[in-house]
C-alpha cells in the first residue's frame, strides 16, 4: 500500500449539501477512473489516531490535481473536519483501490447508473471516456432526490455532448418537486423505467454506484430484465442509519 502527501487546493460547493475538494496530484500518483482512495486528516489530540475515509476520485486520470466528491452531514466529524481546512493544509491519503473500472480494449457497451453523490465514480470514467474518444457506446443513468441535490449535473451535460458515443438521462425521485422546477424524467430506476431506457440493449457492462440499498435494487431490477449478474460492478456508497429504495433497507457505516 502506498502512502501519498497532497496539499488542499480548494473546497467546492457543488449542491445543496455536497462539496468537491481539489488536491495536488503528487507527481507519481496514477489511477484508473472509478478507483477509491483513503483519505486521513489528523484528529485535535495528538495521542489520537488519525480519521480515515474511503473516497471515489471524482476526476479523470488525464488531469493535474485531484478531487473527491462527497456529501456534507453534520453529524460527521471527517466530512465537518474535512469542509473546514484552509487553502495549503497537508493531506495524506493512501491508494489507488478498486476494479470499478471499464477495462481497455473492450468492445462492449458501457452503462453508468449512479444515484445520488455516487455520481462522482461514474463522472470519473465518463470524462475518461470522453478525453480518450472511446469508441464504445455508453449509456450515463443518473438518480437525484431534487434539482438542488443534483451534484455535477451541468458538467455531466458538458461531457454528453462532447462524446457522440455517450447518452446521457437524468431522473429526479423526489415527489415534491414541482413541474416547473425540473421537466426530465422523474422517479426510481426500477424494472420498468430502466427496461425503457435500456431497449433492449442488455449486452453490456453495468456499473452501478450509490447508496447501498439503491444499487441491490437496481442490479435486482436488472437481473429481472436478463443482465448477467457478472456483468454488472457495484460501489455501494453507505449512509447514516437505514437508507431505503424501494423494498430494500440497508443498515450502514458513513460514506
């Protein structure tokens, strides 16, 4: 496992409640889109150890500096720690980890479902996609409870239109969000509405990201439809308490 030194270069607000935050890429630091990483920050008692918290990188290998995406809770003592650095301070982080990666030289087509702040792997091999001019289809799925949680959203747009290979459908889950403020496809990707999107095209590698309960319901739903369950890579994004899609409750750690 290799230890890395960064230093904070600025922390974004990209919703309501989610922030990115910008980190120098040391120099022999490489990844794959889609991979994780474990950031540390330094408790207030010297004696104490470290806090660490599992990330997906939420930029493209071709770039300069670093980022991560992640929502912001309160009760969070690494997201409230994390929020509050100042420019310059020392991170230390280890990594690369992780498959959720499509592999090169792959024919098949390529679909992304994310919900919620588990955008930020998808956004990661989505950019990649669109940089190296990959030649496969990708279908890009996006979940969001409202307009205002929607994190990344118009750079995603951004990177739909610069890749004629990708599609890209946004839906919104909340039931309180008016017509006025959102006129894009609205509800869960259940069976039904992934069958729609998907017409028929299940030969594929899935990679399903967000909250936990969120992408066993999805792959369910996909199973359902006839995706091979070998094709399909998940990252489970775990909140506070129970976290409920569809019939599913998942008990989790923090995200």
């Amino acid at each position: 496992m290799l230890d890395w030194t960064s230093r904070l270069l600025e922390v974004e607000w990209l919703a309501l409640d989610a922030v990115r935050v910008h980190f120098e890429r040391p120099d022999a630091f490489s990844f794959m889109p889609g991979q994780t990483i474990s950031l540390l920050l330094p408790t207030d008692h010297a004696s104490s150890p470290p806090l660490r918290h599992i990330f997906s990188l939420a930029g493209a290998p071709h770039e300069p500096a670093l980022s991560i995406a992640t929502r912001v809770r309160e009760h969070s003592a690494f997201k409230q720690k994390l929020i509050g650095l100042k420019e310059g301070a020392t991170l230390h982080f280890t990594g690369p980890f992780g498959y959720f990666s499509p592999p090169r030289g792959d024919a098949r087509p390529i679909v992304l479902i994310a919900g919620g702040i588990g955008i930020a792997p998808c956004f990661s091999i989505a950019k990649h996609l669109a940089h190296t001019h990959d030649p496969r289809d990708c279908l890009l799925l996006y979940s969001c409870r409202d307009p205002e949680s929607a994190a990344l959203l118009t750079e995603l747009e951004d990177c739909a239109s610069r890749n004629p290979q990708m599609r890209l459908h946004v839906t919104m889950t909340s039931a309180t969000v008016t017509a006025s403020a959102w006129r894009g496809l609205r509800g869960r990707f259940g069976q039904n509405l992934l069958g729609v999107l998907l017409d028929g095209a299940l030969d594929a590698d899935y990679y399903v990201a967000g909250p936990a309960a969120m992408v066993d319901s999805v792959s369910k739903a996909l199973a359902a439809l006839g995706v091979d369950g070998a094709r399909i890579a998940h990252e489970r994004f775990f909140a506070y308490g129970d976290v409920a899609y569809g019939s599913a409750v998942i008990h989790g750690v923090p995200r």
